[in-house]
C-alpha cells in the first residue's frame, strides 16, 4: 500500500492550525466528531451560495437540480456501504435517529409482551436507551451478550442467549470506548440461524473500515455523517428493502405522503416513507462529498495509517506508571481509552487540554462499559487519517507531564 501524504492531507483541515494555550492543537477526538476536509466544506457552501432550495417539489430547474445532487448523494452512500439498492438507503439526523427508528417502527412491529430484545454489554446509549423505552412500552425484556476484560464479547453462550422469544439483536460494530472490532458478520450469522435479524450501529466502524451491508448480512445499519469527516445533522440507516417496506411509517408529515385525504392517507414506498418534511439538504451534499473524499484517500490506505498509529500510541501508553489501558482486543480500531491511578479522567482531559491535546474524558454515552470495567470514566484519545505519530508524541509527554504533576 502506499502511504498517505498526511501533511498534504493537514492542509485540507485549517482547525489544526490553530493554537490552544499557546500550542499547536492536537486533534486527538475524531470519535466524538471527525473534523471535515476543504472540500466538503466548499461543497456544502457552494450549495448553500447558488443551489439552495427544497428537493422533491416543483418542476423548477433550481428544485430539480437540487434533488438531483440530494439523490446523487443516496447513490453515494448505497455504493460506500455496498447495498443493493438506494431505496434501502434512508437519510436521517444521525445514528441515534437512525436506531430510534429501527425501534419506533421495525421493533414496535415484531416485539410483543414477553419477548427479548438482545443487545451487547457494550453499546452506546443510543443502541441500549430506544429499545429499553420499546420493551417497556412492550412489557418486553433486555438480555445482554457479556464481555471479557480485554473488551471482546463472550460468544461461547450465544446460542443459548438466542431464544425463541428474541425478535431483535442489537450490536455495535465498534465500540466508542474500547475501540473493539466485534465479529458481526459470524455474530449475524449465528443470530440468523434462529431467525433473529440484527441491527448494527456503525457510528465507529465507518470511519475506519470498509463496511459492505450485503456481506455482512446486516438487516440495518446506522452511521452518522459527522464521524466520517462529514457534517452534523445527517445520518444514515440503511435497512434491507423487506424490513423498509413491511415497516410502518415513523414521523408523518409531507414528503412522506402518495397522498391525503380526510378518510385515508397512503405513504411513499421506502425510503420516502420515512423521510418525512425537510431534510438537511446542504449536510447530505457534504456527506455525499465526504465519501468521496475518504474514499480517493482509499479506506485501506486509511485503515492502515491509524492501525499503525494505534499500535505506536498503545506501545507508549503501557509503557507510562500507572496507566491501564481499558479495552485490550485483538481486533481494534483507533480509539485507545485509559485510566491512571490517582488521576481522574477528567482531571487529565483537562491537563491534556492545557497542552493542546483534544480528548474525550467521561463515560462516553456508555455507563454500563464503566459499570462494567468498575470506573468512573475514561479518557480517551481517538486517530484519525490525518494525525501523525508526533501528535502522539505530543499526547504521551502531555500524559507524562500529568502523571509528574500529581505524584
Ligand atoms: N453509537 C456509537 C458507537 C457512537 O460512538 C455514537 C456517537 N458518540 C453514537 C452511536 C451516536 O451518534 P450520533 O450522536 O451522531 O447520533
């Protein structure tokens, strides 16, 4: 493979020339939110200057070019996610949205009192939160795949986990906080033999490896658009065309509609049916812009450079007194969480902050993953493309100067 020009990369990005605390910014927190390159940004502004208007209305040429580089943009991510069709392909807020949907209508449609909704120890709110409000509103109940203390799940029981009474499996594809890799496409698979179907939240697996729904079998799968250096405010779920048409309509409104009348209203076939007023046209664009940007840098290319990172960053780390990297996997992507004795986390974000150095501290929408490992938070550094291991270099002195600091 040959390696990306990072710096010719840096260029594409003027937040990380800016100073903080009179340093260079280190922008180690692509996890919360990845930040976006010139060109997405320019597309997004080039819309916004001499295309806006609203999709899917009118016959003016202004509307039909619009809705022509929205749809273009469905297109975009049907072929960065390898599905069938772009009818699968539904545009919402983000993959919180995207999994409330999932639950509001996929999984108010197939779970009744008594039945189970199985989910892994270490999903992000927004995969544990929707379906605990659905098994309530059900009377239906969560059972939960355990995990390891390397942060990988135990798969040996899942035959028995599945039982007659699971209608849903819902799986992270990689953790926020421990940056694992989980098997879906066995863990789907196994899930299928008993009929179950499998919703995969790809908020983190996205920006770091390629994700093809078709191989893995996925029934749904969420991203969202600001974790794939593109904006806030889009999201994507792709759904399998039977589940999109078996399923009810979410929000009602316009757009979504064939057509109303005080006796009856009948609804678009998918994906419009869920895609009810306004949609965040110019953010589509940009996301639609965004793929096309990580995919001429090439996903493997990418995949490669933060593996490389991640390695070098976890190396340092360990080697620091008193620092215990939380989530050791086999399988992992670039997001390295840890602790340090005596050191709250959000004491050492702050630190690091005063050297520049961007990180999450906290339980990072994920309290169980705390519960689970017996901590109160983290902090946690995350890789993107265009980080470079002098960026790291800069994270472990500013670690170390910490550690000093509090002995
Ligand atoms: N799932 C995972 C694994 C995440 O990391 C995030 C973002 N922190 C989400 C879901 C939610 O994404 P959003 O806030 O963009 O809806």
């Amino acid at each position: 493979l040959q390696p990306l020009d990072i710096q010719a990369i840096r260029r594409d990005f003027p937040l990380l020339s800016r100073v903080f605390h009179g340093k260079p910014v280190v922008y180690l927190d692509s996890a919360v939110s990845g930040q976006m390159p010139l060109p997405v940004i320019e597309r997004m502004s080039h819309y916004e200057r001499e295309e806006h208007t609203n999709v899917h209305r009118g016959v003016s040429t202004l509307s039909q070019e619009a809705t022509d580089r929205y749809e273009e943009a469905r297109e975009k991510v049907r072929g960065f996610l390898g599905a069938a069709s772009t009818r699968e392909i539904v545009w919402t807020r983000g993959t919180t949205e995207a999994l409330n949907l999932v639950a509001q209508s996929f999984g108010r449609m197939v779970v009744q009192e008594g039945d189970e909704i199985l989910l892994s120890a270490m999903e992000h709110h927004a995969n544990i939160v929707p379906w605990q409000m659905l098994a309530q509103e059900k009377g239906a109940t969560i059972k939960v795949i355990p995990m390891n203390d390397a942060g990988e799940l135990i798969l040996d029981g899942l035959d028995e986990l599945i039982t007659a009474r699971t209608k849903v499996l819902g799986l992270v594809h990689v953790s926020n906080v421990l940056g694992t890799i989980n098997p879906v496409k066995e863990i789907i698979a196994r899930a299928h033999a008993k009929g179950v179907p499998v919703v995969v939240d790809g908020a983190q697996a996205v920006p770091h490896l390629a994700v093809d729904v078709r191989d893995l079998d996925a029934d749904f799968y969420a991203f969202s658009g600001h974790k794939l250096s593109g904006p806030t405010g889009i999201g994507v779920l792709y759904g399998k065309l039977a589940h999109l048409e078996a399923m009810p309509p979410w929000q009602g409104g316009g757009s979504m509609i064939r057509s109303v009348s005080w006796e009856k209203t009948t609804y678009m076939p998918a994906p419009g049916k869920f895609e009810a007023g306004t949609p965040p046209i110019a953010a589509a664009i940009g996301l639609g812009a965004a793929l096309d940007y990580v995919q001429a840098l090439g996903l493997d290319r990418i995949a490669a450079h933060e593996h490389e990172l991640l390695a070098y960053a976890t190396a340092k780390l360990s080697a620091l007194p008193g620092l215990r990297v939380i989530g050791n996997a086999k399988e992992k992507a670039s997001v390295l969480s840890f602790v340090v004795d005596g050191i709250h986390p959000h004491d050492m974000g702050s630190l690091l902050d005063g050297e520049g150095v961007v990180v999450r501290a906290g339980h990072h929408c994920a309290q169980p993953v705390m519960t689970r490992f017996c901590i109160p938070a983290t902090t946690r550094a995350s890789f993107a493309y265009f980080n470079t291991r002098e960026e790291v270099d800069i994270l472990v002195s500013a670690i170390q100067k910490a550690i000093e600091l509090f002995k």
